[in-house]
C-alpha cells in the first residue's frame, strides 16, 4: 500500500511512520505491548482516525466541474411582447389637454381618428377644449377635419363657437391648402406651407393635399409637398392613394417622385 502524506499538524516524521505501520499491519497494532500514556498521546492518531482524513483529503483533492464561461447568463428582462396601442385614450388625454400622454400615443402608431360613442375624435375633443397645442399634433400627424359628431357638430364649429382662434385657423389652413394644391396654385401652397399649415392633415373621405395634387398632376406642388415631409402612404375613403391617382392620371414625373419617396 502506498504511503500517502498527510499534514497532522505537530506530529513528528516517527509517529507518522508508526502510524502508516499500523495502517499497514493491522495486527501488529493489536500485538504492540500498550504503554501508559504520556505527553506525546496527543499527537497520536488512532486508525479510523487517520482513515477518516485520508478519505476527506481525497475528496477535497476533488476539482469542481469547471463553470462554463462561453456563454453568458440568461439577463433577467421584464420586456414581454409589444401591447397594442389603446388609440381611444387619445380622446380623453386630447380633452384634458394631457400632452405628453398624446405625444407617446401617437409615437406609439395610435389612430389619431379613433372614433368614440357619439362620433367624437380627438381632434374635435382638443378643439371643444381650446387645447391649441395639442390639436397641432393631431393635425400633423393626419387628423381628419372632415369628421363630425352623431349631432353634426365638427372641429371646426366647436373651435368657432368657443372663440378659439389659432385652432380655427390651423382648420382653415389645411382646407385652402387642399384646395390650392388641386387647383395648383404654386404660389398659394407655397405661402401656407410657409405660415406651417400642416401638411398631413386630411379632409373629406380622407384626401390629403398630396394627394389633390398628384389627381391634378401638379408637379410643382407635389415636390413642395414631398420637402414640407408629406406622407404618401394615405390612403383614401375608397383605398386609392397618391401613387396610385398619380398612375390613373398618367402622370410619370409624379410617379417617380413618389416612389422614391417611399411611394409603394
């Protein structure tokens, strides 16, 4: 049997040998004539004692499976899927004149033209309030004018009736620049682009400036249009869009510079 070393602290070279004997010739320990004890009994080491160490040397000799550092753990995220935007709080945050709740809903892909029990939008929700800022927004990022309440009452009538002048001017701006931008009156669209006339915005059955001036294949204003950032994914009432009143016109330019605007 091999001898093996073990720390036993204090323990002279000699008792280690006697001890690895007794190991070694287990009835030659019980032959040995016994002495009284004396000093040196604490630094002996009965068998099942020094057996009790080897066996826990040789485990702890044991090295651990090594830790797999190839790959990192798993980060602990709260971000399940994406929830659907609530577009309907557009209304009551538009009415309450909640900004930022409006800026993030619309950021969000909220539909600025949700309807509620009654007809109402948010557009007509910010203009009942004199919300100016807020109906801004909307507009920009298309609301429709066009829409009315069950009663007949609309945007426009409300900011009229509540004396909110800066929201009935922004109304009347997208009217004329539809209207200018069918007529191709380049000059006119020019001057209310300029006063910040929002470009987006649209009206009856959905028709936004962009699209009156791709109808009258108005090339002029369709570039005007396009650098004030207008939007040529719109769609009208009947699902006809810029583009494609662009192609039944025949008009190839517009055509053009629609899709490479994004136009599909």
């Amino acid at each position: 049997m091999p001898r093996r070393e073990i720390n036993l602290g204090h323990q002279s070279a000699h008792n280690l040998e006697n001890s690895d004997w007794l190991i070694d010739n287990p009835r030659s320990a019980e032959n040995s004539p016994k002495t009284a004890p004396d000093q040196n009994m604490s630094q002996r080491v009965d068998v099942p004692v020094i057996l009790l160490l080897l066996s826990l040397t040789s485990a702890c000799g044991e090295q651990p499976p090594p830790v797999n550092t190839a790959s990192p753990a798993p980060s602990l995220s709260t971000a399940g899927p994406q929830m659907p935007v609530d577009s309907a709080v557009l209304i009551p945050a538009s009415a309450a004149g909640d900004i930022a709740k409006v800026r993030e809903l619309i950021a969000a892909g909220a539909d600025v033209n949700v309807r509620a029990v009654g007809g109402s939008t948010p557009l007509i929700e910010a203009a009942y309030a004199g919300n100016s800022e807020i109906a801004k927004l909307l507009l920009d990022a298309g609301a429709n004018i066009g829409l009315k309440k069950d009663d007949g009452e609309s945007a426009l009538s409300f900011a009229q009736s509540g004396n909110h002048a800066q929201i009935v001017q922004m109304i009347l701006g997208v009217e004329q620049l539809m209207v200018a931008s069918g007529r191709g009156d380049q000059a006119r669209v020019k001057q209310l682009l300029d006063q910040g006339v929002s470009v987006n915005a649209c009206g009856f059955d959905g028709r936004t400036a962009l699209m009156e001036a791709a109808y009258g294949g108005h090339t002029d204003i369709v570039k005007a249009l396009l650098a004030a950032a207008a939007n040529v994914t719109p769609r009208k009432g009947d699902g006809a869009t810029a583009l494609s009143l662009a192609e039944g016109g025949g008009y190839t330019e517009i055509v053009a510079l629609l899709r490479s605007a994004g136009a599909q």
